[in-house]
C-alpha cells in the first residue's frame, strides 16, 4: 500500500555559522544578518517522507508556515522531490510560542490526507523540540520522538528506531502517525538538477507581492498558468480559531531577551615551552584546582 | 489551561526508569525547593510508575513535601500517552502552579503533549528559574511573583526571560546538569499522596519490542576536570593525546560536536548545547576554535585552559590560561609536569 506524508519545515536563520559579519561591535549577534535556511533536521524529515515514496509510493505534501520569503524552504523541497507545497502565511500567526504554532499547523495537516506526519526534532533558531509532540496531540494521534529509522511499514503498522538518548528503542504502532526526525536517521539527498530547472521560478502569491512589483497579479497570474504557483491558506482558509493563534493564542510571553555578550575574563597568556607550562601547572595544583 | 493559583504547589516530575531514579528529578527538587520556599507553598514530586513506591523516601530526603504516587502496571515502561494523562488530571485536579520536568529525552518528549492537552505554556531547556514581578506595559497590570523561564535561544546567542501570566499552570522542562544537586537529609520526609490513574490498554498506542541502553562510558557530570578536545585535534588517532592528558589528571574526556561528527569519538563525550552541560572545577580546551553551541555547555567552568594555534580562536574569550601553540608539543609538555609534581 502507499502512504501519504505531510512533511513540516520550518526556514530558520543559521544559526550554526555565525560569522563575523553577523556579530555587533559590541559581541552580540546581529540576527537580522544571519543568512535564512532549511532547518537542518526537517531536510532529514524530508528525506525519510521522499524515502517512504520511493518505496512505497504515496503522496509527500510539505508545508510551512512563516513569513512570504519561507516558500524558499518549500521550493527547496520540490527540487529535492516533494509533490505538493503549502505556505501557511498570515500576520495573525505573529507573535505565535510552540503551542500557537502547533495549533495552527494541526489545522493545515487536518486539511490534507495523510498517514504519517514527518518533522524535524528541533529547529536550530529555539531548540524546544515542542512543535511536533504539540501537534500530535492536536491531531489526536500517536507521536513517535526522536526517530533513527523505519524499520517496517506493513498495512497500516509501523515498526521503527529511536534513540532515546542512552540507548535505542524499537518500537510497534499503527497509523496514523507524528514522527519527529533526527540527524542521524538519513543523508538529505540534494537538489535534483531536473527538478531544479522545473521549480526554479516556482512562487507564491505572498512572496511576489512581497516584491513590491506593481503588476505582481499578472506575475502571479502567469506563474500559475505554467502550473508553479505554491499554495498558500491563511488563517480562515484552514478554519483557524484567531483565540488559539497568534500573541493572544500563546500563553508564554517574552520577559526579557538579554544578548550574549562574549567578554574576555581575567586571563593569563601562557608561554608554549615546557618552563611556562610547568609553572602553570604548579600554580594549578598549588590554589588545589587539580591534584 | 487551569486558572491562576497562587497557592498552587510548585511540582517535579520524577522520571524514573526500572524504579530508578536518575539525577535529573533530584536536580528539580533542589531548584524546586527553592521557589516553593520563596512562594510560601509546598514541593511535590509526581512519581508515576509500577511498584515504585519505594522511591517516595529518596524523593522526601532530597526536598518534595509531598510525593503524588500512581502505580499501574499500565505505567511500567514509559512512554507518551498514559504518562501525559497522568499528569493532565494531576493537575487538574490539584492546579499548582508550576509544573518542572528535566529536559530529558523523556521530559522532551512528554511535557509538549501535557502542555498541548492543558493548553497551557512551556519553556524548553531552562538554565535558570527565578520568581520575579512582570508589569504588562500597555496596561500597567504587574504580575507579582511569576516563574521566570530563562532559557539560551538562537543558539546561544541571546538568553530570553519567558513568563507566562494568564494561563496556568507555569511550565518548564528544565537542563540536565545545571541545577546542583541537593544535599540529601534522611530525616526529611515526604507525605505519600496516592492517586489512581483511570488508564486502560487504549492508552497506550505504542508496543515497545526492544530497548537497549547503553549506560555512559563517561560521566562529564561528575568530573571535576575535564580534558577536551576539538577538530583541531585532527584525528581519531591524535586524540589518543587528549585521554592521556585527561588519564594524568584523573580527568574525564570531553570532545566538541565537531570531534563527534568526524568520528574522533563518541557521543558520549560531547560537551555542549546538543551534549552534555558541565561546570568543573577545570576544563582545558585543546584544540577547540569556542562555537557558541559549545561554550553554551562548558562556559560556567571554574577555570578553563585554551591551547589552540589560532591566537584568535573565541575559546580565548572565555580562557583563564591562553596558550597559542602546538597543541601536539603543549600536550605533551603538561603531561609531563603533570607526571613530575604530583
């Protein structure tokens, strides 16, 4: 049999390579600076849904929701394989914690049919890992964390790996299922050059306004006319509920964000011959932090 | 969501695994202890599981006031839904006002699905909790003694203050290793508080067929020193180096993401945001250029040595002794006074 795959991405600033010229004089990170990219463990969301295809054959959806420029994540996905693409765009959604998010990601994933719902563990810009058990909840279904590989899929029962931080466990389930995704599951294949040639002017209606273009319906018009124009709901469009969206939807606000200045302490610059090392060693041991 | 309480206990979630408890719910009660008494309320430990009873006294000799108890042979393995329905009618029906869990790979996966069902907040990953007052701008409303979820985001790069005023309870899953550990007084002890939980095989969706678990070759927590070693190191081979400096000194291993990932070692040694939090008494860095992600899990060392050839390596920043060299001739050299002092 074949399954159908909602696969839930998220564009995040890189925050792993922050170089010099996304740093403030004065140490803290220029945000604002950081280059935008594919959360690194949706891409291995990704492969394991375009992975469930080539096997088994089915449909893989991918949606995200974010500002207009997101849809580059979602046309990242169709190069790389996925069928369908959705942005999930709408200024209600600001302001939205994981638990506003995953309530309005449950109501896009309601919209579609689908077996299995793929995310990555965690996108690199919180690191909560919360948006995935969140919706999971939402969708009434069963949620399987942290996940290293399929090891079956048989009719509608799944057998698969996880990794449960001091071990591995295997476990049985049924569909339908949330599963949330780890690094080390796959090797995201890359861009398909073909594809890449197809997609490559693919967009949607938000991005082209976004542009500022004066005749960005007819833009739009004519991207549709060749078949690559991205989906895109908003928040009535998937029958969001505004109280459960957005600021007023999240319960967790923000108190205060201090940036991470990164100071130089009291410090000594120790010579790199055996004398210097020594002394350092001895003052070590003299005031007991070793020995 | 439940309404605000404020004479609502501040609870722990006691993860235990095979009627063991692990660190991770002693470090809660420590930090636990500290906002009930400042609160004026009682800590509870919510203790879930198959004949786990015994474990109520280690959680009363480490701070809870109250251990809440349900056994079910339902409960004997962890896992998500009947868990998550424990602890959603725990608090409903008692409302404290704050609810901790470690930020396990259990406590990850479990206090998402409770938050969700109560529609309620939760920071992940805290490195610190504290009460303090929040005033509304708009409104002039101030929010008197409010948990205060602090938490590094964006990859460390800025530490966000979260709160949350209006929908109870207040929720965290709370950093492993961050919050000392208490100093366990056997004459303390908890009221035992049974309750029963309405389960049935429906609640429990998943069929666990194998579980391997492969206790840690290092603890990093538990070490007072720790040698570690970064892709500077260079090989899998070099990194013989690093276990002899950290051998000479009684030291535990340690290794940055990027040793893992091009397989010097493994990943129980990695020492950072994705790895494991440490505050030693002494950390040498040999051979780590100092990414954020990195100095987000070592930077509360009492004192750190950097040997690295990049004079302008960040890991400087943080260093109390900075030596710019080899690390291939440094190494060796410290060893060898090592050797000969003590």
């Amino acid at each position: 049999m074949s399954y159908n795959c909602v696969v839930l991405v998220k564009q995040v600033p890189d925050t792993k390579r922050i170089t010099v010229r996304a740093m403030n004089d004065d140490g803290t990170v220029n945000r604002g600076a950081l280059p935008a990219v594919f959360n690194p463990e949706d891409l291995n969301a990704l492969e394991l849904a375009l992975d469930i295809k080539d096997c088994y054959g089915g449909r893989v959806t991918v949606m995200t929701m974010g500002l207009p420029a997101a849809t580059g994540v979602l046309r990242e996905a169709l190069y790389r394989g996925a069928d369908e693409a959705i942005l999930i765009t709408d200024r209600r959604c600001a302001a939205s914690d994981t638990l506003a998010t995953s309530y309005i990601l449950s109501c896009a994933v309601s919209k579609v049919d689908y077996d299995i719902v793929l995310c990555g563990r965690q996108a690199i810009d919180g690191d909560t890992a919360q948006v995935g058990p969140q919706i999971a909840e939402k969708l009434g279904i069963t949620q399987v964390t942290y996940l290293e590989r399929i090891i079956e899929l048989n009719g509608r029962t799944l057998v698969a790996r996880r990794n449960i931080g001091n071990g591995r466990q295997e476990v049985r389930t049924l569909l339908p299922v949330l599963m949330t995704v780890i690094d080390e599951a796959n090797e995201p294949r890359v861009a398909a050059a073909k594809r890449l040639m197809r997609y490559k002017d693919a967009a949607s209606r938000a991005e082209i306004e976004a542009t500022g273009v004066n005749d960005a319906m007819d833009r739009a018009k004519a991207i549709e006319e060749k078949g690559l124009l991205i989906k895109q709901w908003d928040l009535d469009g998937i029958g969001a509920d505004l109280a459960w969206c957005g600021r007023d939807g999240s319960p967790t606000k923000v108190h205060r964000i201090q940036s991470v200045v990164l100071e130089a302490q009291e410090s000594k610059a120790v010579e790199a011959t055996a004398g210097a090392i020594a002394a350092m060693v001895h003052e070590l041991i003299e005031d007991h932090t070793i020995g | 969501m439940i309404d605000v309480n404020t004479a609502g206990e501040v609870w722990i979630f006691a993860e235990q695994r095979d009627g063991q408890l692990a660190d991770t719910p002693l470090e809660l009660l420590s930090k636990g202890r500290e906002l009930a008494d400042k609160l004026g309320v009682k800590l509870a430990a919510v203790l879930a599981g198959h004949n786990v009873s015994g474990l109520s006294a280690q959680l009363g000799h480490n701070g809870a006031d109250k251990v809440y108890l349900v056994e079910d042979p339902l409960l004997e393995h962890y896992q998500t839904n009947p868990f998550a329905k424990v602890l959603d009618e725990l608090i409903r029906k008692h409302r404290p006002q704050i609810v901790l869990y470690g930020a396990t790979p259990v406590g990850r996966d479990l206090a998402p699905r409770v938050a969700s069902s109560m529609k309620a907040g939760l920071t992940a990953d805290c490195t610190d909790l504290q009460i303090g007052d929040h005033e509304v701008k708009k409104t002039g409303t101030v929010y008197k003694n409010l948990l205060f979820q602090i938490r590094p985001a964006f990859g460390g790069n800025i530490i966000a203050t979260i709160i949350n005023f209006d929908r109870w309870p207040q929720m965290a899953t709370v950093r492993e290793g961050v919050m000392p550990m208490p100093e366990p007084d056997t004459r303390r002890k908890a009221e035992i508080v049974r309750e029963k939980a309405t389960l049935s095989g429906r609640d429990l969706p998943i069929e666990i067929l194998r579980q391997e678990i492969q206790e840690r070759k290092v603890n990093l927590k538990a070490s007072r020193v720790i040698v570690a070693g970064g892709a500077g190191v260079g090989s899998k081979e070099n990194f013989k180096l690093i276990y002899e400096l950290a051998h000479s000194l009684g030291a535990a291993p340690g290794a940055t993401r990027a040793a893992v990932d091009l397989g010097f070692v493994d990943r129980d040694h990695q020492v950072g945001q994705t790895g494991t939090t440490v505050r030693p008494s002494l950390y040498i860095a040999v051979g780590i250029s100092g990414a954020i992600q990195h100095q987000a899990g070592m930077s509360e060392s009492k004192k750190i040595i950097a040997i690295n050839s990049d004079p302008e390596a960040p890991i400087f920043n943080l260093a109390h002794y900075k030596v710019v060299g080899d690390l291939n001739t440094v190494v060796p050299m410290m060893i060898k006074a090592i050797r000969e002092k003590v």
